[in-house]
C-alpha cells in the first residue's frame, strides 16, 4: 500500500517536471502543476469512499492519479488540448489544463451511477470558485440524509452516506468566496472536509501579504468547535510531508464528518 503510494507520487512528480518543460519549451500553452503537494494529496485519498464528492483546483493531479480517476496520458492530453473525448475524457481540450473532472453521463446520455465512483466536479479557472460548489455538494448530501431513501434516485447517493471533499490553495484562503463558503458550511452544518495546501506563498507572494498572522490555523480557530461540541468545525493541523500522520487525520477527519455531519 505505501509501496504504491510511493510509486504514484513519484511519477506524479515527472509529470510536474515534464509538463513544465513543455510549456517552457512552448510545445504547451500553459501548466499549472502539482509538484510538493503529493503526499498530503495521496494522504486524502485514502479517505475517500465511493459516492464522495471532490471539488477543488488545479494543483490536485496527485489525488486524481490516486483516486484512479486520471491517467498520465490524460493528464497529457489535457495539456496538449486533445479535443477527443476519448483520449481528453475530462473537457475533451475545452478547458484549460489541470481541471479535473469525471463523467456523470454514458455514451447514450444516462446518469452513471454516482454512488459507485469517486465523483468530481469540473474545476473552474477563477481561485476559490470550488467553494461555493463545495457548499452545495455538502448540503445535497445533507438533504439525502434527511430524506432517506428516495425512489427512483438510487444512482445519487446512499441516503446522503457520502461527503464533500474541497481541496484550496493558502493564497485563495484570502478570497470571499472561501470564508462565505466556510461560513455556510459550519452554519448548515454539512458533511464537508476542507484540505487547505498551505506552503507559505501564493505564486510568488509570502503569506504575510495575503494572510492576517501568516497563519490560517490562527485564523480559522474562532470557527473551531468547543470540547463539548456543538456548531463549527474540528480542525487539524499536519506538516505536509508527514505521510503517516497525514494519512492517520484524514481518515480520522473524515470519519467524524460521516458520522456527525461535523465539518473539518
């Protein structure tokens, strides 16, 4: 198992170094990669189950890869704007590179059964626009629950078992999309796991410059839950490159959110 995790990682790495030659080289138009978030990204994975929802950015080929939902070919073709759909299956080369998604419709335009995969929504070029999307995947998992089990709606969800999964970079924690987004969540109160992949700079920009503290934690505590619970969020705080804890909080992490509808 941490054989394999070792093996993706490492080829997700190439691929990083790889396409940015490309690019560079002007073989591609434009790359954005997802180089030094591999291991917290193969950490995440671990946590997913089928029927889960992902909704997050351009930096998360590594969890793409390990989730099983991207090729190396793919991701190629992405970057190359192949527009068939057969070798580009994510946009077939409309989008730009590094937006994931995955299929909801067969080849005759039937919904695929949802509640067997490992679900993404299609990224989107504006940062921090996977937010509010993330609210509303958290918050239809919520309505599922309370539901029940609806007819004729089986290939959706589980009666509202699965969660929302958000992945963001530091320097869009800066946005109003992301603190209404995390606003919301914690008020509806919805199954939604935040992965924030804080470096310490946002392209070329310090955090010192973009974030009150330096410090997201810092700053997302008055949004955490007390000891005796109740409304917020559990919030954990893992070095990047510490695959064994990484792996240990998130499966933890996303557990709890299953389990009470808790957000983390």
């Amino acid at each position: 198992s941490i054989l394999r995790d070792y093996r993706i990682g490492v080829r997700s790495r190439e691929v990083s170094l790889l396409g940015r030659r490309e690019v560079l080289t002007g073989k591609a138009k434009f790359g954005i990669f997802g180089d030094g978030k591999e291991v917290p990204q193969l950490a995440l994975a671990r946590a997913f189950r089928p029927g889960d929802w992902r909704s997050g950015y351009y930096r998360d080929q590594t969890l793409m890869f390990a989730l099983g939902l991207l090729t190396v070919e793919q991701f190629f073709a992405q970057l190359y704007a192949d527009a068939d759909v057969e070798r580009e299956p994510v946009s077939g080369g409309r989008q730009m590179t590094a937006h994931f998604s995955t299929r909801l419709l067969d080849e005759k335009g039937e919904w695929l059964p949802q509640v067997d995969a490992y679900n993404s929504s299609a990224d989107v070029s504006p940062t921090g626009s996977q937010m509010p999307r993330l609210v509303g995947l958290a918050q239809a998992s919520a309505i599922y629950r309370e539901l029940g089990e609806v007819p004729g709606v089986e290939g959706f969800s589980r009666g509202g078992g699965e969660i929302a999964v958000g992945t963001i970079g530091n320097a869009s924690c800066a946005e109003g999309m992301f603190w209404e987004a995390v606003n919301a969540i914690g008020v509806l109160g919805v199954p939604a796991l935040i992965a924030i992949w804080d470096d310490g700079f946002g392209i070329s920009v310090a955090n010192e410059y973009q974030i009150t503290k330096s410090n997201l934690s810092e700053v997302l505590r008055g949004f955490q839950r007390s000891s005796g619970g109740g409304a917020g969020y559990d919030i954990y705080t893992v070095r990047g490159w510490d695959y064994a804890a990484l792996r240990a909080t998130f499966l933890y992490a996303a557990a709890s959110v299953r389990q009470q509808h808790i957000p983390a």
